[in-house]
C-alpha cells in the first residue's frame, strides 16, 4: 500500500517539481544566510557610481546556485521527457531564472525596506510567492511541454466504412 503511493508520488510532476524547486531553494537560502552573515557584513557596498546592499549581492550569488541546482534537478526528474536540446533548455531556464531574479529583488527590496522584515525571512518569502509561476513557464517555455494532459491518441472513434 504505502509503496503504490509512494510510485504515485513519484509519477507526480508537480511533486517532482516541488522536490527540486525546494532542493534548489534550501542551497539558496543556506547560501544567503551565510554569505549575508559571514561574508557581506556591510549593509552596501560601492560598485562604481552605484551602492549595493548586502542582501542584493548575497541574492545574486545564492539565487545562481540555487538555479543550478534546481535546473539539474529538474531536467533529470520532473521534464525528462522533453525533446528539446539540453542546450535550448538551460538557456530558456536562465532567462525565465533572470527574470525571476528581479521579481524576486523587487520583493525582497519591498519585504525588507518597505515592510521591515528581518532578511533571510524576507527571502524565503519572495522566493515562495513565485513558485507556482515558476513552474507552468519552466513546463511550458523551458522544457517546450504542454500545459495540458494529453489523452492517448486512440480515444477517437474509428471511421469504418458503412457506419
């Protein structure tokens, strides 16, 4: 019994897909914490003619590793059955990752400047507020699946002549 529902599980794409979203998520909060305690202990520094807080730099560096990650996973585990070049795909992942990069820095600037949250939590929020999102585009655009279940091909009836 608990084995048929451990396979169900297992067949479970959005599952699947919540394993490596939330694996890649761990590494990337792990990595956060401990770059913006331990490595960027200044609230900004100076890039040029810019000033970037800590938690923008600890964001950049976590948010890569944990797109790594969760692009590996989620090539071999959720959307192995995708066609497309692994090349296409992880271009097509990095860019939906890119642009998932600003929408999480815009939460996270709002979370932690406008609302006053404490950083780490501040991220954690912003990374769960995108996760559905994430995973129709990375079906449907990184991994060129469809949005639908698709029936077997034999459910229309057949023409047989006379009928």
């Amino acid at each position: 019994m608990a084995n048929s529902v451990l396979q169900k599980l297992a067949k479970n794409s959005v599952l699947r897909f919540l394993l490596s979203a939330g694996t890649g998520f761990l590494a990337d909060m792990v990595a956060f914490y401990l770059l913006f305690h331990f490595v960027f202990t200044d609230t900004t520094y100076s890039f040029g003619f810019t000033e970037v807080r800590n938690s923008s730099i600890s964001l950049a560096i976590s948010y890569t590793l944990g797109v790594c990650i969760n692009f590996l996973m989620t090539k071999f585990l959720v959307f192995k059955q995708s066609k497309s070049s692994p090349v296409k795909q992880f271009i097509r992942f990095a860019s939906v990752a890119f642009l998932g990069f600003f929408a999480n820095l815009g939460v996270l600037k709002l979370l932690i400047q406008e609302v006053g949250i404490y950083p780490p939590y501040a991220r954690a929020g912003a990374a769960l507020s995108l996760f559905v999102a994430s995973y129709f585009v990375h079906k449907a655009f990184s991994f060129s699946l469809s949005l639908r279940q698709h029936q077997p091909h034999d459910t229309q009836p057949h023409h047989q002549p006379g009928n």
